[in-house]
C-alpha cells in the first residue's frame, strides 16, 4: 500500500462506516475526528477525547484493519493525538446565573455521597460505559446526548448516575441539576396536575441543565405521563442540556411510544454488563475497605467465585460478614464466609428446604418427637435440638425471621435469633456439634 493514499484510506473507511451505521452515531463519534497526517506507516488521528478512541478500537478495529496498515496482528496503525479542549464561550445568560446554591444542595438531589466516579470500580464490563458518564460529567450537553444507560439489576447504574451528578456539581456549580427516579418524575406530574400548577413544573423542568433520570423502565404502560416526559426531553435536547436515562432494558425493548424510543436511541446507548471474577474481587475488596474490614484476598476470591450476577448481592455480602465478625470478634476465613453467606451463593437451583424438612432431620437426629421440637419444654435434651433445628431454619430458608418463629409453635424472632446466635457460637469450638449440623443440612438438602 502506497503512503500517499493512506489519506484516501481513511476517507474510504469513513464512508463505509457512513453507510453502516445510523446518522446520529456518525455524528456523535465519527465527525469530531479529523485526519492530521497520513504517512507510510499509517495516519495520524485527532480526536477530542480518549472516550472516541475507546469507542473507535472496540467497535471498528477490524474494520480499520482492512482499510489500513497493520502495526501488529490485528492492530491498525494510528496514532491518536488527544486534541486540547477548547475553552467554552459562555453564553451571555450564563456568565450573568447567580450560582443557585439552593437548588443544587446535595441533600435536595439526593445523591448517595458514596456514589461517585472514585469508588465506581472498573472492569471489562463497565469501563466503556464509565468512559462515557465521565465524558457526559465533563462536558454536559456536548459528549453523547442523551446517555442511555441499560444493564442488570445492581450492576451499578444508579451508582454512574449519582457519580455524573457529584462531578458536575463540583466542577460547574452554576448548572441546574435534577436527579429524579421515574417514580418521582410521575408523582411529581400527578401533584402537579392535581394541583393545577403543570405550568410551574414543565418551568422548573425545560430550565434545567442536566436531568438525570433513573429506571424509566417504570414509564412503560403509563401513555399520559409518557407524553409529558417527552416533551421534556425534547425541549432539552434542543437547547443542548444534558440527559443521562437508566434502564433495565435497551430502548428498543421498552414499552414506550416509537417516538420516545427514537428520541432515546439519539445519543449513545451504552450497556453495563456483570463483572468478571477479577472486576468482583476488587469491588469486594473496595466495599471491605469502606466499612474498615479485613478481608484476605482468597477469602474475597471464594465469595466473588459464588455471587456472580449481582454487584448489590457482592455488597450485601459484605455487610453481613461485617455484621457477623464484628458481632463473634472474629477474623474472616473461607470458612466463616462459607456459613455466613452459604444461602446467597448461587449454585444453581438447589432443592427447596422447608421448616418441616428441617424438623423432621433433627427430630430422628436427636430422637425427639417433632411435637416437641415445636413445644415448649425446657428440658436440655429437647431445648438444644429445638435451638438447632431453630438455626438451621433460619441457615437455610430465605423466610422471614417472623415466619420461621411461627412455624416452631409462634415462637418470637428473637428466640430464633438467640438461638441462633448460641449455636453459631458453640459451632465455633465444638467439632462433634459442627459435624452433627453439616451432617444434617446435607441429609435436609439431599
Ligand atoms: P442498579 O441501579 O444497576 O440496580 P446500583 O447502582 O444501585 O445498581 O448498584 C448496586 C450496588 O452495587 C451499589 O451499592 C453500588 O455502589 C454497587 N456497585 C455496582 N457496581 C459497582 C462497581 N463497579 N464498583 C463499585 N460498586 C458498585
Ligand atoms: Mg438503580
């Protein structure tokens, strides 16, 4: 390949790119790259963030690859050049906005202060995405306009969320910001309608800079609230304010009018997918950190291996093996870990335990009589295998404390959980006894 047509190249790749993809991803990604110098060894791009260049090697390397040369098996041969950010010229109306401090308190928001870009932990799954709620912080309205962020339950979309808020409320306290769930946004329209002040509302709303808005999923089936949203949305866009939308789901796959799904479409859509094992140890390890517990870095390996699909589980996680080691005064082991959070590890479907299964494995245990396991007697040789049967239920079933307590003959909760507590305790030093309970969770969950 001649070095003089390397220039030609690129411009042969972008209109093979212009036929592929939709107008408005050429114009977010493509438009803002210009070609410096094309030499033998390749081009030279300019682009205005790494966000593009990210976005231009995980999505077309291949496509680069066969319009120009390669540096290395699979690797085309640019050199990005990261162009300066050009100062931004106000305009007049802005240089005058009193910073309204009022409006932009923390407490209004109600942005978890937790929340942020920092403690956001990145991985193959999110990086890209988080590449992109960075990009739109920096530069509300004018990166990727609206950010549609879709993915899983407790994967962290929320948190992005906050994060962008946080970052923009730092660095530009003069903007307008709304941080509103979907639920909020309805409610907030129905006291408006009620009260007959719809007028105040879409002011306060088409004024703002930044609307960041979580889980519209929850405007699916709602027609008289959709209309309004939209009209929302579109009149920010048009004047270049920010949008930032969370779903569990692609836009396409909503429920909305073609319209509001278009409109959502416009900017980029962005997924946040589960994170590998390596992305959830670090996150273990963060959320340990933060709540000033030890955790060993197998320890972290052995919980991440079994709580795969969900970040706020990963959490949950972690409070309760705080919870529990702060409460024995103990270090955390595989083993605490292992009994501790046994029934959030997911190892595909196991048998659905009952209070009877339990009872009636302890009942032939001990030789006690299931009636009396559900009795009242204190004597020892019926308390303890009832204070047993007791700590397994509330091991191995996901009821409620309140509903395990009932099904032993309307115990209170907290007869289970001193049971519980008591048996824990003893499990730690008593080997006979720890055999006896494993032994008996394997006969109940055969
Ligand atoms: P979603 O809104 O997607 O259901 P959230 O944003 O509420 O999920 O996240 C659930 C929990 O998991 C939050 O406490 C959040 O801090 C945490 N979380 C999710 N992803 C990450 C991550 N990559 N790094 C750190 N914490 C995370
Ligand atoms: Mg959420």
């Amino acid at each position: 390949m001649l070095a003089c047509t390397h220039s030609e190249c690129w411009s042969q790749f972008l209109e093979f790119i212009r036929e592929k993809c939709s107008s408005a991803e050429y114009e977010n990604w493509f438009t803002p790259i210009t070609l410096v110098d094309a030499s033998e060894e390749g081009v030279r791009l300019s682009v205005p963030n790494v966000f593009v260049r990210e976005y231009l090697l995980s999505n077309y390397k291949k496509e680069l690859c066969d319009f120009l040369p390669q540096k290395g098996a699979g690797e085309p041969s640019i050199e990005f050049v990261i162009s300066e950010q050009q100062p931004q010229h106000l305009a007049p109306s802005e240089i005058v906005k009193e910073p309204a401090v009022d409006h932009l308190s923390l407490q209004r928001l109600r942005l978890n202060k937790l929340y942020t870009f920092q403690n956001f932990i990145e991985g193959p799954s999110n990086q890209f995405v988080k590449s992109a709620a960075q990009g739109v912080a920096m530069h509300p309205g004018k990166s990727y306009n609206p950010l549609f962020i879709h993915g899983g339950v407790g994967l962290g979309k929320t948190h992005l969320l906050h994060s962008i808020g946080h970052h923009i409320l730092q660095s530009n306290k003069r903007l307008q910001i709304s941080y509103i769930t979907t639920e909020g946004f309805v409610n907030d329209l129905v006291e408006h309608l009620r009260g007959k002040t719809l007028d105040k509302m879409k002011r306060f709303y088409r004024n703002l800079d930044v609307l960041l808005i979580d889980d519209i999923q929850f405007l699916q089936n709602r027609m008289n609230f959709e209309e309004e949203f939209c009209n929302t949305f579109e009149s920010l866009i048009h004047q270049s304010k920010q949008i930032v939308i969370t779903s569990d789901k692609p836009p396409s796959q909503l429920k909305l009018s073609e319209r509001l799904i278009a409109r959502m479409e416009w900017g980029l859509v962005a997924n946040i997918g589960t994170p590998d094992l390596e992305t959830r140890v670090a996150i273990l390890q963060h959320k340990a950190e933060q709540k000033g517990l030890k955790i060993p870095h197998r320890v972290a390996f052995f919980i991440a291996e079994h709580i795969y699909n969900n970040v706020r589980q990963l959490e949950g996680a972690i409070n309760r093996l705080s919870a529990y080691c702060r409460m024995m005064q103990q270090e955390v082991t595989e083993d605490i870990a292992q009994q501790t959070l046994g029934n959030l590890f997911e190892e595909g479907p196991k048998k659905q335990v009952s209070v009877d299964d339990i009872l009636s494995s302890v009942s032939s245990m001990f030789n006690v009589k299931v009636s009396e396991l559900r009795g009242t007697s204190r004597e020892k040789k019926i308390a303890f295998p009832r204070q047993i049967a007791m700590y397994l239920a509330k091991e191995l079933l996901s009821d409620s404390l309140m509903k395990v307590a009932s099904s032993f003959g309307g115990k209170t909760h907290s007869t289970v959980i001193h049971a519980w507590k008591k048996v824990s305790k003893q499990v730690e030093t008593d080997e006979t006894l720890r055999r006896q309970i494993l032994l008996a969770k394997r006969n109940i969950e055969a």
